[in-house]
C-alpha cells in the first residue's frame, strides 16, 4: 500500500510512519499540506493520515479538499483527545467524521494504527477499482449523505438523551418530517389512528425504527427514474433488511446493524443511472434468469454492492459499515472473520428475499438448527 503521512511541526507521525515501511508500506512524509496536495497529483496514494496540528490549514480543510479531489483515498487523522479537545477549542468530532473514515485519539497506538490500515487493502482493491470510480462518476445526480440521520445516530450513543432532542434534530428540514411520517403511516399504521408529528411516532414506533425512517427518507429523496425499479419497494425491503439485521447481532452493535443493513442496495440507486441502454438490458435478461450480481457483472462489469460501497467511500463511513455493504453477496469471504454486522446482513437480506443462505455460511455459523426458527422471524418483517 502506498500511504501519505502529513504530520505536525513536532513531528508526531514520525515512529508510524517508520512502522509502516517496515511493513512493506511505501511511504511518504511531509509536514506541508500544500506538498500533500502536489504528492496526491503525482502518485497514487492509497491512504493519507494526517497528524492533528497542521501548518497553514485546518485537518478538516484539508481532507475536505482530498475528499474532493482525491476521492480514492482511504482519510485518517489523529485527533487529540476528548479533554485536550475541549480545553483548546479544537474542532468538532462530527465535522471531522464528515472527511475521514477513521480518527484516532492519542496517545497513539501505532500497532492498532497499522493493523486497522493492513486489514483496508482488500477493500480498497475491490472498491477502487477504475470501472467503478468511472461508473460513479458518470452519473450526473448521486444520492445524498443522510446528514440528519448521522445525526441522530450520534446522539442515540448518549444514554443521556431525550425524545424532544430526537424531535428537535428531526424537525430542521419540515420536508424531511413530512416524508418521515408519510413513510411511517405507509408502512406501520395500515391499522389505527394516523401519525400527525414526530413525537407521535416516537412513542409509537421506538427511536431505532424511526431512526431507520429517518435514514429511508433521506436516501430515497433522490427519486431516480429507472425503468422496471420499484423505489418504494427497495425503501421497504431497506428498512425490512435493517430492522432484522439488528435483531442478529449483539445489542452494542445494533446501530451499526441498523445502519448497514438500511445502506447494503445503495448501490442500485447508481448502478442503474450509469446507462439506461444497459439497465434495460438488465431488466429484461432479469425477467428470464434469476438475477443478481452475477448478471450485473455480465452486463456493467461491476456490481450494486461494489459502487454502493464505493459511494459510501466518497461519503467517509468507517469501512466496518462500507464491509458489510461490499460483502453482503460474498459469503466465501464473510466466512472470514467472525458473526458481525457484515454477516447479519447477508443473512437478512437473504431470508426476507426468500432465498435460502449458503449451506456452507449456515454450518460455519453453526446456524443449520436455528434456521428454521430464522425463516420464521424474516416473515415478520415482511
């Protein structure tokens, strides 16, 4: 991997970067964020990490310039931590989550550092890859971020926090409020008195499913007009794939669950404004064949589940969620580490498409007595 350390006056970044060329890494080190940028121009950089303190420019505005002009690359920064922070005033940790995918606090474990760089390299080789970047880049209007519902999940980690904040947050966008209880009528309420505010749905529904519409909202804003592409059909198979998912892992990962089971099809919402001609062509030979990644592949050389991690990339998610999104077709590969977030999504987003699981991920997985039992609970979210 080839990786670009911007580091501060005093150096901090020194002994990492070290570390990493021991590794194999090709590295380079600079303590100018305008070198950074001509370094970017002339090579391919597949990672940059930055110390916390820069000369000339903020951290912020510096990835948020790489973000845009060198969108490939992986963004980490070290950050100081949470009580040095507030003493000096340093910029918001949800403004710096805009532009990076990981930050690090110090004092700084190098070693953690290098392993969570190391365990990228595949991901970045799978969603990296020209045909995708130019697949992405050859649509003209990308779905936005879910800005507000990034919010919401940030302060749902605040055992502190109230259904008015949650409402609060929710009611800055009047049109956001009006599709959120749209949706939640349309899905949740074929029986009983209609929602009329966000603090109705709160108390009917619970925070986490409503953050889940929250998010569904926000993505399917973008209403794209793809042929034979039902986008109300793919909100609630989302939603479905979401709720489920976060029902199959340990409540500490519940979330991030929710989170990528809402965001795993993402990719569909691209892939098929990448050329009309071809997504016809998808669509009739899905009519006589079963489908799937396998015929996108065939037909747009790439697959919903690698540009939808890709546009999760140019978004900064943390890659555990950009995983879960790349892999949710790829069992042999799941197989690799342990029940995560990853593995409950494919799971869910097999069994509520009535398709049944690998036999080989159900017996690594030790599933085989328990998967009746699971088909029987994918029908209630049905």
């Amino acid at each position: 991997m080839k990786i670009l350390f911007i580091d501060s006056i005093d150096k901090s970044l020194t002994e990492v970067a070290v570390l990493f060329k021991q590794h194999g890494c090709k590295t380079a080190l600079t303590a100018d964020p305008l070198q950074a940028l001509k370094l970017l121009s002339k090579h391919k950089f597949d990672v940059v990490i930055t110390a916390d303190k820069l000369e000339k420019t903020s951290v912020f505005n510096l990835l948020k310039a790489i973000s845009i002009k060198f969108a490939a690359a992986i963004r980490i920064t070290i950050q100081e931590n949470e009580a040095i922070s507030k003493r000096t005033d340093n910029y918001a940790n949800s403004s710096i989550k805009q532009v990076a995918h990981y930050v690090f606090e110090q004092p700084l474990d190098n070693r953690a550092i290098l392993a969570t760089v190391m365990a990228l390299k595949d991901s970045c080789k799978a969603i990296n890859k020209d045909v995708i970047v130019k697949a992405v880049a050859a649509v003209k209007t990308l779905p936005s971020p879910p800005k507000v519902y990034l919010q919401l999940n940030a302060i749902l980690k605040n055992s502190s926090t109230d259904s008015e904040k949650i409402a609060e947050i929710i009611s800055q966008d009047p049109a956001l409020v009006a599709k959120v209880l749209q949706f939640s009528n349309n899905a949740f309420m074929q029986n009983g008195k209609p929602l009329t505010n966000i603090s109705d749905a709160i108390t009917k529904m619970g925070v986490d499913t409503l953050s889940c519409i929250v998010m569904t909202a926000e993505l399917f804003s973008y209403q794209p007009d793809i042929p034979n592409f039902s986008i109300v059909e793919e909100q609630l198979h989302s939603l479905a794939t979401a709720r489920f998912a976060a029902t199959l892992v340990d409540v500490k990962l519940k979330q991030d669950a929710l989170l990528a089971g809402l965001l795993h099809d993402i990719g569909k919402l691209v892939l098929f404004e990448v050329d009309k001609a071809l997504t016809l062509k998808y669509f009739a030979n899905q009519a006589r064949t079963s489908g799937g990644v396998e015929l996108e592949k065939r037909i747009f050389s790439t697959d919903h589940s690698q540009v939808g991690a890709y546009l999760l990339h140019i978004w900064s998610f943390p890659y555990h969620i950009i995983d879960a999104v790349l892999l949710h077709h790829n069992e042999s590969k799941l197989m690799k580490s342990k029940f995560g977030i990853a593995q409950a999504v494919y799971l869910a987003n097999s069994l509520l498409k009535d398709q049944e699981p690998s036999p080989e991920f159900i017996k690594h997985f030790a599933l085989t007595n328990k998967l009746d039992k699971l088909k029987n609970k994918a029908a209630k979210f049905q």
